[in-house]
C-alpha cells in the first residue's frame, strides 16, 4: 500500500475526472487502400504461385496415374506374349500337331476306323 503524498494529488478514476482533464484520444485514421498497394500485390502474387504450383501438381498426378495404368496393361500383355509364345512351342512338336488335328477336326489317319461319340 503506499502512503499519502500531500504533493501528489491521489489517483481518481479517469471516468469520474472531467472531460477537460482528460488528454484527447488520438484515433488512427483508416489508411487508404493504395498505401497498403504492397500487401495487395504481394496476395495477388502469392495466390499466383499457389495456383501455379497446383496445376503443375495435378498434372504430374494425371502422368502418375496414366504411367501407373501403361504399366500394368504392359505387364499383362507381356504375360499374355509368353503363353501365346508357349503355346507355340508346344505346336513345333510334330505329335502335339497330330493330337490337335485329330481332336478338334476329327482327323484319322488312313486305314483308321474313326470312333464317334
């Protein structure tokens, strides 16, 4: 707590002094839209940048995906390449030839009696 000073008038609540004692409020007046022209310019180029940086994004994502789908098609076709290339090899043998002739178009050699089921 501190004492009475008879120099020092004590303190008053500054609502309850009156108006001529109290120092005028100093209010800052709005800036005017062209003073703050850097802040407007800097926004519009960080929205730039951003919008930039999302199209090449999005279109990096479209070649991931299609390189994602090219890839796959190219596995299974590689696949598909080597049973057609087995099944080739199994009909450079002359037997295997015979055998299928005689299935599926019903062949017989000469002097056979065919068997019909």
């Amino acid at each position: 707590m501190t004492k009475y000073n008879p120099q020092r008038p004590p303190r008053t609540n500054p609502a309850q002094a009156p108006l001529s004692n109290q120092p005028p409020v100093r209010r800052r007046k709005p800036s005017p839209w062209w003073k703050n022209i850097k802040y407007i310019v800097f926004g519009i180029l960080i929205l730039l940048l951003a919008v930039f940086f999302v199209e090449r994004y999005l279109k990096y994502w479209d070649l991931d995906q299609e390189m994602t789908r090219v890839e796959q098609q190219q596995q299974q076709l590689e696949a598909e390449q080597r049973a057609l290339e087995a099944e080739k090899a199994k009909y450079n043998d002359p037997k295997a030839v015979e055998k299928e002739a005689r299935e599926q178009l019903g062949l017989v050699k000469p002097n056979e009696v065919p068997y019909i089921r």
